[in-house]
C-alpha cells in the first residue's frame, strides 16, 4: 500500500508544482499572459487532476485552478467512437502535436496493438515508469511506437511512457485494425 501511494504522490508531484509556478506567475498584472483553459475529463479510475493540490495563490477564472493537467482526444477505433484522454506529460504534448494521425495496428504479444509513429517523441523529463494498464495509451522510446494495451502490460520500465487512456473495453481494443486519433474541438 505505502508503494502505490508513493507512486501516486510521485506522478502528482511535478503537476501541482506546474500548478504552483503557475498560479505564482499569474497575477492582475499588464505583462501577465492570457491563458488557455481547457476541458478536465480523467478515465475511470485514474487521478489526473492538479486541482486537488494546494494552491498558493487565490484561485481567478483565469488562473491556474480553472487549467487541467488532461487533453481530451477524438479517437475512433475502426470506425467507432472511444473516449480518451492524453496526460500532460511532455511526451504525450509532444504526441498531441503529430495529431490528427490514422494508424494501422497490429498484435504484439497477446497485450498490446502497435503501430509506428511518422517520428520519435520528445522523452525528456518522462514521469516514473508505470506498468501499463488495460486501456492505456503509450509510447515505447527505443522502438519509436504507439501501444495500445487491451491487457495489463509487464513491469514499469523507463522506455514505456504512458501517454493517456482509452475508455474502451479490452475485447474491442484487442480487436482494432485501425485508429484515428484527433485534436477535440
């Protein structure tokens, strides 16, 4: 148990201390920069939200309390509609800027449907590795690939990035031949 909270502080970490540089950089000021808010839907399950830590700073409409640390995404698997979310992490920004793609998949090893990505994405300052788990969406650095896992992946490792989650079950996820993933409006 203390693991998993561990775990769970270490990826929460670096998104409330973004919320922390954030709502001490924003402020009533002439130079303060307009800022972007967008949509906050976490998956089933997974916490994704820099709202639930401390905030220094009294919250505005336009500070960083009204900002999520999750991008929605449109993704169709084979034609059908799936919910997904992307992290914010710098790889899955990173991935965010190749979209709109549409990918062919293929099986790897009974766990995960693959396909290659037109470039590699950009690793630095990855979170702790996490085991991938039935829905998640991840990039494998040495191969240059995008998983999709339909069941629970091995063991954390450093090469695997997960990228966001998929709202999916794992049957029609084991099945897919083909995704397209877009940027949602």
């Amino acid at each position: 148990m203390h693991s998993a909270v561990h775990r769970n502080l270490v990826r929460i970490a670096p998104a409330a201390t973004l919320l922390l540089a954030v709502a001490a950089c924003s402020s009533d000021s002439p130079d303060a920069a307009p800022s972007r808010s967008s949509s906050v839907s976490a998956p089933a399950g997974r916490e994704t939200a820099a709202s639930d830590a401390p905030s220094a700073a009294p919250a505005s409409p336009s500070s960083a309390s009204s900002r999520s640390t999750a991008m929605d995404i449109r993704v169709t698997l084979d034609g059908r509609s799936v919910e997904a979310t992307l992290n914010d992490s710098p790889a899955a920004r990173d991935f965010a800027e190749l979209l709109p793609l549409t990918l062919d998949l293929e099986d790897f090893h009974g766990t995960e449907r693959v396909a290659d990505l037109p470039r590699a994405l950009d690793t630095s300052g990855a979170p702790e590795p996490a085991a991938a788990r039935t829905g998640d969406i991840a990039y494998y650095a040495p191969w240059g690939n995008l998983a999709l896992f339909y069941r629970d992946g091995p063991a954390a490792s450093a090469d695997l990035l997960i990228l966001g989650h998929l709202d999916v079950g794992a049957d029609q996820l084991g099945r897919a031949a083909r995704i397209t993933l877009e940027a949602a409006p």
